[in-house]
C-alpha cells in the first residue's frame, strides 16, 4: 500500500520534501518549548534579572510564533498535496474503467462506485501524507524525549516505556475487529448513498407509480443497516481509545507519585518536574498517536483492497492494427450471450462497401447488440468471427476505427450540457459550412445558426425527443464515418420528418460508404436498404433485396 501511495504523492516532490522538512522543524519545535520553559522556571530558584528574564520571555514568544507559522505552512502543503494527489488517484481509477467492457460496468451502481472511488482514493493518501508522515515524526520526537527523560530520571523513564508497551498490546487485541468494523462501515456507507442517489434519480418514476412508501422503506432499511455499522465500528474504536485512557491515566497518577516525592526530598527541581510532566504527556501522545497509526494503517487498508479490486478488473482487449479504408465486413457464425442468456445465435452477414442495410427483427433479437459488436465495445465477450476487410476485430485498434472509421446515432441519444454547436461537433474541429448544409437538410428553427449557442441542460429537458434525435443524426453526417450506423433513426420523429431523416439518408448513401439501419418502420427499412437482413431469434431468417424479403412473406412483414 505505501508503494501504492506514494505513485501518486511523489508526482509532488518539491511540495512533499518541504512538507516533510517543515515537519521535523515543528518536531524539533514541540521538543524544545517545553525544555526552554523548564529552563525559566528554574531561573527563579537561583538570583536572575529583570533583564534576563525578559529575554528568556522573547525567546519563548519567538519559538511559539515561528510554530504556528510553521503550522500554517505546513497544513497549506498538505491540502495541495492531498487534494491533487486524491484527484490523480480517481482520474487513473476512472481511466481504468473506461477501458473495462461495458458489460461490466453495466453490472454496477455506479453511485455506489462513485461514492467508494472518492472516498477510498481520499482514506489511502490521507493515510500516507498525513499519518504515516506524523509516525515518522512521533517516532522521531518520542526517541528524543525518552532520551532526555532518562537522563532527568530513569524511574520515570521505566514507567514511560512500560505504557507504551501496554499501549502496543492493548491494540494488538483490537486490531482484527477495528478492521473489520471499518471493512463493514465502508461497504454500507456506498450502498447508502446509492440508495439516496436512487431516489433523487427516481423522483418522476416514484411519483408515477406511487411507489413513494417502497423506496422510503428502501431507504430506512439501507440507513439502519449504516447506522449499525458505524456504530459498532465507533463503539469498538472508543472502547480502544477509553482503554488508552485508563492506562494513561494511572502512568499520569505515578508519575506525580514519584516527581511530588522527589520533590519534597529536594531531589528535583521543579522546572524539571515541568519539563518530565510535559514530555510525559507529549510521550501519551505519540503513543496513542504510533498505537493509533496502527488503527488508521487498517482502516486505510481496507479502501486500498477495495481500490485495488477494481483497478485489478480487467481491461478489454485492444489490437494494434489501424485501418483507415473499409470495403467489407464479414460477421462468421456470431455467437453472444447476456449474463448466460443467449442473444444471439449462429449470425452470419456480409456488409460491403456503397451498400445500405437495413436490419429488422423482433424486440430483443439482438439488433441493437449486434451493433455495439460490430462497433467493439464487446469485443472480449463474443463468439465466431468478425472481419473488417481481412482483419479479425480482436485485432483492430477499435479506439481508432470508432473515432475516425465508424459514425453512429444511437436510440437513445446522448446529449452533453453543453451548447448545440458543441453537441453536433463534439469539440471537434470542423468545417462550419459542412455542418450548416448538414442543418439545412431538416430546415429545423432550432437548429439554424442563430441557435447554435442554445445551452442544452444536464437531462436534456429543454429540448424534444425529436430534436435529440436530428442533433444525434446531423453529428453523424458531419463525422463523416466510411461505415454509418443509424439505430432506430426515426424512433422520436413525427412521419414528416421521418421522410427528412429519409432524404439524409439516401443522399449519404451516395457517397460509396458503408451503412447499417435498424429499423422496426417496414416502409423505412424498404425505401432506403439495398438489402434488408431479417434477424428471428437471434439468427438470420432471412436476408436479400427489400423486394424479396418482403415479398416472401407478406404476413409476417406486417407485424414489425
């Protein structure tokens, strides 16, 4: 876990290594004011000066001023240093997912991932920065103090290495259950902002169906099962801690037992006494500091396993080789399956070059899936051959091929929270006057120029299903793409403006490019396809000119 940690805090060497420095300067600090105090204490015992002790009071006033600046300074750095290393540690985390298969991530809540990515990354480096940089310095400091209480008394000494002895095994019996408490906390406080991410993001549903007592349930049920944890965790931890107390308590009580006796025997001055009383305490401290280390090393742990469990998911496969041109796709006996539920079975097609497809079936025979194959986004997850031009797509760099190869309008488009120029563009530089001609070809209001600048919102509420659906299919013409694919182009739009996605369409199929529509409008798939490729249970039915497959069977054509 430090390896780990330490990645992502070293990117910050320069601010780490002053933090670091700053922190042996505050240590050097917090050993010495209580030394210099003593000191003046013990001026009083023998003759001393107005002068004098106005002196020895600058000093004192100059070390406590130069620590809290120290202070200030060193807190400054930590912020910078934790906060830019927690956001590197998230940005890799989220890379990392990016590159993991959809099917995985669709298995997840992702408020729940959200929320345990966040709070995870912030645990470890706060670990690392904060605590184990303080262990260093207590470690460091309690060497120097122990040091300096042996040479004052070595009966006091003794007593200050029994306690943290006793401090030590007092934490090796909680150590397992401190672990696991925050082990069980961490897991129940995900699921319980998932579960109120849940009901924010079902407001309208819930409203709906009245379904209001359900989710509240829903929600009572997952916060009694967090408040359980946190309460055992906490209960455990303050029994820990209580039990630090007790035993700090009647170290406290026998030092002054042995420092009042020396005192009245004349065997001790008191500024020394001060001085053995202060450090002891700061000596408490670092114990329970060292002793807590341990407590924090486990719960860090905890967010490190949960960390490394999903940077250890595996990434999909990516070939290496680019292809800039496509004249054919061949799909060999596909085979793909859903969580074990077959979706599609023993599907062969062949997509060539200046020819329009049109791709029909049944819902849930697999078309949209199809579709994303073909796109690579499950290209670890399907069975049988795939083959742009004489290359299997396992072995494409399909990051490559989607961003300057295929081109796609999804059934359900998504829309950033962003203007509509950037939306169609996708902050892509490009040729203004391609996409206003791309604009006019709809001779929609909201489109024109004038309304570029729109702000589209984070739900895309502000505007109709039908005009995501023509800004979806306008950035697909203006991409580009020698392969086009269009799922449910029309499914939003009214017929008047199915007959302009119409018109787009047959005016791209023009241009010698590859495309692919799936369609349940039997007018739509006849009007526009060279070919039409039935899909029935997740098979081929049948596949041939529209006139031919929808001359063969008129009856079963009907339905779609």
């Amino acid at each position: 876990m430090i390896k780990f940690c330490s990645k992502y805090v070293f990117q910050y060497k320069i601010e780490y290594g002053i933090y670091f420095l700053l922190g042996i300067i505050l240590c050097g600090l917090n050993t010495f004011i209580p030394a210099a105090m003593g000191q003046f204490i013990n001026m009083f015992n023998v003759e001393t000066t107005y002068s004098a002790m106005l002196k020895f009071i600058f000093l004192l006033l100059l070390l406590y001023v130069g620590k809290e600046i120290v202070c200030y300074v060193n807190k400054i750095l930590y912020i910078r240093i934790q906060t830019n290393a927690a956001f590197s540690l998230n940005f890799e985390i989220v890379n990392h997912l990016k590159k993991v298969s959809p099917l995985v991530i669709g298995r997840t809540d992702l408020s729940y991932l959200s929320q345990r990515i966040n709070n995870d990354a912030n645990d470890v480096l706060i670990f690392f920065i904060s605590s184990l940089t303080e262990l260093i310095f207590s470690v460091f400091s309690a060497g120097i103090i122990l040091f300096m209480i042996w040479k004052m008394d070595s009966i006091a000494f003794i007593v200050t290495m029994f306690l943290l002895a006793l401090y030590f095994f007092i934490y090796i019996g909680f150590k397992k259950r401190i672990y696991n408490c925050s082990y069980g906390m961490k897991e129940e406080k995900s699921n319980f902002f998932s579960r109120l991410q849940e009901q924010l993001e079902k407001i309208e549903f819930i409203k709906i169906h009245s379904m209001d007592s359900f989710f509240s349930n829903r929600l009572v049920a997952s916060y009694q099962k967090l408040y359980r944890s946190i309460f055992k965790q906490q209960a455990t931890i303050q029994a820990f801690a209580n039990l630090e107390g007790i035993v700090g308590a009647i170290s406290v009580c026998i030092l002054l037992w042995i420092g009042g006796k020396k005192i009245l025997t004349g065997d001790m001055q008191i500024g020394y006494f001060y001085m053995i009383s202060v450090y002891f305490n700061m000596i408490l401290e670092y114990g329970k500091e060292i002793v807590a280390y341990g407590q924090e090393y486990q719960e860090a742990y905890v967010s490190f396993e949960r960390i490394k469990s999903i940077l250890e998911i595996k990434e999909q496969s990516k070939g290496c080789i680019r292809l800039n041109e496509i004249k054919q796709i061949r799909i060999q006996d596909l085979n793909f399956a859903y969580d074990q539920k077959e979706t599609i079975k023993s599907f062969s097609t062949n997509l060539k070059k200046g020819k329009v497809y049109g791709l029909k079936g049944e819902n849930g025979c697999g078309k949209s899936t199809l579709i994303k194959i073909l796109m690579g986004m499950y290209v670890d997850e399907y069975q049988g051959n795939i083959i742009w031009n004489d290359t299997e797509m396992r072995n494409l760099d399909m990051d490559y091929i989607r961003e300057h190869v295929i081109s796609v309008t999804e059934q359900e488009p998504t829309l950033i929270a962003d203007t509509i120029y950037n939306n169609i563009a996708l902050y892509r530089k490009l040729d203004v006057k391609c996409i206003q001609r791309a604009v006019d070809c709809f001779g929609d209001s909201i489109l024109k120029r004038d309304n570029w600048d729109l702000q589209i919102n984070e739900k895309s509420s502000n505007i109709s299903g039908g005009e995501k659906q023509k800004i979806a299919i306008i950035r697909q013409v203006v991409q580009d793409g020698q392969v086009m694919i269009f799922d449910e182009p029309t499914s939003a739009l009214d017929p008047e403006l199915t007959g302009e996605v119409l018109k787009v369409i047959r005016s791209l199929a023009d241009l010698h490019i590859a495309m692919v529509i799936v369609t349940h409008e039997m007018a739509f798939a006849r009007d526009i396809s060279h070919r039409v490729v039935f899909m029935a249970g997740g098979g081929i039915g049948e596949e041939g000119t529209p006139e031919e497959v929808f001359s063969s069977d008129n009856e079963r054509t009907q339905s779609f």
